[in-house]
C-alpha cells in the first residue's frame, strides 16, 4: 500500500504505509529463533567468546561430532554456526574478536583435515 506524496521541489514520491515498513518483532529476531530451536547442532556455553582460536576450534569439532541434532557431517555443522556466528553478529562484532573467529576457521580447517 503506497501513497503518492510531494516534496519539497514538487514531485511526486512514493511512500509506504506505516504497518509497511515496520517488520513484526518475530520477524526481526529470527537469528535468535535459529540458535534456539533449529536442528543445526548443540554447542558448548560462550564457545565464541573463548581466548584462543585453537580452543573455538577444538569445542566446536567436539560439539559436531557429539550432537545428533546436525543434519550435514560434522564439518559443515561446525563451520556453518562459526560463519553464522560472524554474519549475525555484523558491525556489532569487534575487530579483535572478529579476527580471532577468523583464525578459528582455519584451525577448524586444520581440526578437520582439511587445510
């Protein structure tokens, strides 16, 4: 539903409703939704936040291979939440912490054996 407006210099400029631009707070948190209840797979407490790229690897290695909730191997289970984990977290992530989650990909590569 659009409404045709004019602007200041006299043009005509669409606009949208109210109830239009605005999502549905279920729509909004759907990463949220994701990591509680999807079939991807269980992780360890604040994994993400750990100190050292190796230890995100090695818990992440470990949850994939222990959870029955993963419908991919184990590699793809571990690598998809790592990059879920970095695209959710968006500008919100700071540089440090993104360049250690970096890291962590490639030393699940290495985990894996696929380097």
């Amino acid at each position: 539903m659009s409404a045709k407006r004019k602007t200041a210099s006299g043009t005509a400029r669409r606009t949208r409703s109210t109830s239009a631009r605005r999502r549905p707070a279920s729509k909004r948190r759907w990463s949220a939704n994701v990591t509680e209840h999807s079939d991807a797979m269980d992780l360890e407490s604040r994994v993400f936040t750990r100190g050292s790229p190796q230890s995100i690897a090695r818990s992440l290695k470990r949850s994939a291979n222990r959870s029955k909730r993963r419908k991919g191997t184990p590699y793809q289970s571990a690598m998809s939440m790592l990059n879920f984990y970095i695209n959710r977290a968006g500008r919100n992530l700071p540089a440090s912490q993104k360049q250690r989650l970096q890291k962590a990909k490639a030393e699940l590569r290495k985990e894996f054996g696929r380097a």
